[in-house]
C-alpha cells in the first residue's frame, strides 16, 4: 500500500479531493447489510491510498431514515445502524492519522418527526412556545380543511400536513420532514451548539443541506412563479445565520460547504464572501450534458462567479441524489435534471464509460477543489432497483413514475468472489446489488492498470504531486469544434476531444496520463481526454 500523503497545512479546502461517503453503502462491519462506521474504519487505508485530502459524510446521526438520514431525530447521537459516538470519534481520529479530514452533514432546514422538538410541540397544541420551533398554521377554508397556502415541495406532493388538532405544520420534504422556525432564537442557538459539539471533536468541516431554504417569508403567502423574492428561497436574511456560523467556524479552523441550488450567480456568490461559507457547490457543471459548448460556458460562468468574491469554484460529477456519471453519459440526453428522472431510460454503458474517465480528468484538471461520490472511482453504473426494493421517498411521493435515488446508493463491490461483494458478511444487503458487478470490485480494479479505478490513483497521485494543478488560474487554448483545451501554471495542459472524430495534440513534452488510449500517429480519440506537460 502507498504511504499516506503529506497533510495539508494551508488553505487546503481551496484545491482538496474530498470523498463523499454515503455510510449505509460504504463498507459492513458488523454483518448486518447495512454499511457502519467499522467498516468506514477498516477501509481507510483504501482512502489513504485513493489520495484524498477529506472524507464528507452524509448524515450519520440517529435517524428513522425516512429520507436516507436526512430525516435528523438528535445530532448529537450516532445512529445505532451506525455505531456509536465513541466510533465517530475514534473514526476522526483514525482518519487523521492518514491525514485526511472528516466533513460531517447538517441538515438546518428541519428535523425528524421523532426529534424531542417536534413530539413535544404535537403534545403542547396551538399557540404554545413550543410550536413556534415549527410552521404551524390554522389552515383556510371554512372548517380550516385547507392547507395554509399552495407553496410546492422539494419533493412531489404536499408541503403541509394536518395534525388532529386542527393545525397544519410546513414541511417542504416529506411530512417525516418538519421545517424549523429560523426566526426563532432557540433554532439558531441550537444549530450554533451543534456546531460546536462537532468541531470539538475534531471535524474540519461542515456540508450545510438545502443551504438557501432556511429562512421563510413570515406572510406565508401563497407562491407566485417567478416573483422575486421567492417566498421560502435564498431570503436575505439567511446571511446573518451564515455569518454567526462562520465566526464559530474562523474559532475552530474549520470550513463549511454549502449546497446552494441557486440560477442567479451574483446571489450565488452572496453566499461566498469571506465572511460566510467558504465553498458552495456547483450544481450547473454536474447537471450539465456532454456537450464541449456547454460545458466550455459552464465553466467559464463558473469562475466567474467565484472571481468577485475570490472562493474557489467546487466540481462535481455525482453524488447521492444524482444518477450516476457513467449511465447519464452514456445516454442520448446526457443532462441531469431531476424532473425528467424515468424508468427504463436506454443508456450505452461502453460510451458512458468512456466519457467518465475523460470527464475525470477534465474535473481534476479544473481550478479549485473536486468532490468524488463513492464508487464513481470504481465507475460504477446507476442500478436498477426492483419496485419492492425501492426505499427513496421520491418515489412514492411521484405516485410510482420516478425511479427515486437508490440507484445510485447501491452498496459497493469490494472482492469479486465474496458474498455482496465483500460489502458485508450478508449475501443480501440493505438495497440489492447488480448480478454483474464483480469486475468492478475493487480487488479486481486493483489489478488491473487499466481500470477506472487505477486512473482515479494516478490522477490524484499527479495532482498532489505535480504543479499546476488545484486552485489557481486557467487559459483557453484555440482548439477547433468540440474540442476543450486550457493552460493550467506550469506548463499544465488539458484537452478533452467531444468531438466525433480524433484530434491532433498540441504540441508537449511529456503525456502525464490519458483516459484512455491514443488513435494512430498520437491522435486524441472522441470522449478522450489527456494531461500534458509543455
């Protein structure tokens, strides 16, 4: 196994590779089928050696995992499918002996129906303090049948739900979901104690949920397409929250991410000024198709967008929500857009895969810092779930027509030959897993220098190692149609070829590393992309 790399003592956020854990889905330690904090443990050295800087973790705590842990009943409680506090604490500590930091998950926007505030406001009834956490509204109508207005949820189907007293409660999630009252003293007071509790126990930093959702217009008046401000996005009052937190951030050392889903890149880079978060998430490079125009205006949009505020730009290609980078790429529309999510949709596993390992490379060479979702190193594909299997509540609040999320949560194959693919003890875990994914375990990727797994390895190796690469400035290169070439310091070059046939090189050193192999006379193949030393 390769030595651990040399920690990071600077601003290591503005370049890092952070690894996305989804721990149901990670690694079993306990044979149960359902991934924990031993197996996150045990498999550090596999991080170590994959070359990250951090791991971010999607919600831990103790949950009834109505939304996959996005649900939170106590934030100060592992949840027992997990472990303990202890193993989340030995876990920070382990982790730092292989010099990489851990990232933990908040979700502020709201609480489990199961959390200590939300039963107790059930039992309290109208009017009382303890409803005042919470949305709870009499509704309209004659006999308050009515929900108190027609905003749409995040998710499909209703955002109020009727408790036997009368009243409705808010929840723009599921109705397992309620949403907290952020005008309230005692919501901000806890989520400050929050922080705390973690960054005492030695997490380096914060991955804020639903970042821009927050703060409600206090009217609750009914939603009005495109009428600014929207009632319950991006409210300008979310940036006292973000500055309160980032004061107990600047305390600790500490960073946050957020995830902003918002079209207005200069209300996008409010959220990024030196005294608020640190980084958001850049959601208009993953949604973006295969496409060398788009993709060259993405970017460009992108640093811009940072440029004024001087954060650095997030890339990704995947994570937990998302379908997965090979299948999207291998379909006729390589977009992603949650609205158009459908079962059976056709996809070229051969050329999707092609197009993610270029687009790898295209994502490591870019300025700033890259989030990996696990098994995107192992270029797994979406999955298919049987119905019965399914989980996501996006999938039955559709009514049945969108496939829901699981697919890309499908625990990982770590030895071919082993039962679950050495996930767990189990045969069966927690969600199914393909019949045809043994030559994507690691152990056989291990193997072979070839495999997407080994061209992460060496990406990441070149990238800590080798100049110009992380944050800093970039430089278009003339490139014909469909093709993608930029300068990094150093005499870095990048070039990734979407055209449809191959393309000459320009003129280089030295090849650092290639998606894949070259055409005859060292020609660059369609989907193909390499780094280059001038």
């Amino acid at each position: 196994m390769a030595a651990p790399h040399s920690p990071r003592t600077d601003d290591w956020w503005r370049d890092a590779v952070i690894y996305q854990v989804y721990p149901r889905s990670f690694a079993d330690g306990d044979g149960d089928g359902t991934g924990d904090l031993a197996g996150v443990r045990a498999r550090l050295p596999y991080l170590a050696e994959l070359g990250v800087d951090a791991v971010w973790f999607t919600p831990w705590y103790a949950s009834p995992m109505v939304d996959g842990g996005y649900d939170v009943a106590d934030y100060r409680t592992i949840d027992p499918a997990f472990g303990t506090l202890a193993e989340a604490e030995k876990l920070i500590a382990e982790a730092a002996e292989h010099n990489i930091r851990v990232i933990v998950d908040i979700v502020p926007n709201h609480v489990s129906d199961q959390h200590r505030w939300f039963r107790a406001a059930l039992a309290a009834g109208p009017g009382s303090p303890e409803r005042a956490l919470f949305h709870f509204r009499p509704g309209r109508g004659e006999h308050g049948e009515l929900p108190p207005n027609d905003w749409p949820s995040q998710f499909s189907g209703r955002t109020w739900t009727r408790v036997p007293d009368g009243e409705w409660y808010l929840h723009l999630f599921t109705p397992e979901q309620p949403d907290l009252n952020w005008a309230h003293p005692a919501v901000r007071q806890e989520h400050e104690d929050i922080l705390r509790f973690w960054f005492e126990r030695g997490v380096a930093g914060v991955r804020i949920d639903s970042a821009a959702l927050l703060v409600k217009d206090p009217a609750l008046a009914d939603f009005e397409e495109g009428v600014d401000p929207h009632p319950y996005i991006d409210q300008d009052e979310l940036h006292d929250v973000y500055r309160s937190w980032r004061a107990i951030a600047d305390e600790y050392g500490a960073v946050f991410v957020g995830e902003v889903w918002l079209p207005d890149a200069e209300r996008f880079a409010r959220y990024l000024r030196p005294d608020e978060l640190h980084t958001a998430f850049n959601f208009n490079f993953l949604t973006c198709p295969w496409e060398a125009d788009r993709l060259r205006a993405t970017i460009e949009a992108t640093l811009a967008e940072h440029a004024p505020v001087g954060a650095p730009a997030t890339w990704v290609l995947c994570n937990h929500d998302v379908t997965r980078t090979v299948t999207r790429y291998g379909r006729t529309d390589t977009a992603f857009d949650f609205a158009t999510k459908a079962f059976g949709t056709p996809t070229d596993l051969t050329l999707g895969t092609r197009r993610a390992r270029a687009a790898a490379l295209l994502t490591l060479a870019l300025p700033g810092s890259v989030y990996v979702y696990q098994g995107e190193e192992l270029g797994l594909p979406e999955a298919d779930i049987p119905l019965a299997r399914i989980e996501d509540p996006m999938h039955f609040r559709s009514g049945g027509t969108d496939p829901g999320r699981d697919g890309c949560r499908v625990p990982l194959p770590w030895t071919a030959d082993a039962p679950s693919y050495g996930f767990s003890s189990v045969p069966d875990p927690w969600l199914p897993q393909p019949s045809d994914w043994a030559d994507h375990a690691v152990d056989r990727q291990s193997t072979d220098p070839h495999s997407m797994l080994a061209l992460y390895r060496e990406a990441l190796m070149l990238r800590r190692s080798g100049k110009g690469f992380g944050d800093g400035p970039m430089t278009w290169l003339p490139s014909e149609d469909g093709v993608l070439a930029f300068t990094r310091p150093h005499g870095l070059v990048c070039v990734v070829n979407l055209a449809r046939h191959p393309t000459a090189l320009p003129a280089h050193e030295r090849l650092l590393l290639a998606s894949g192999p070259l055409a005859g006379d060292g020609l660059l193949p369609p989907d193909t992309a390499v780094w280059l030393r001038v």
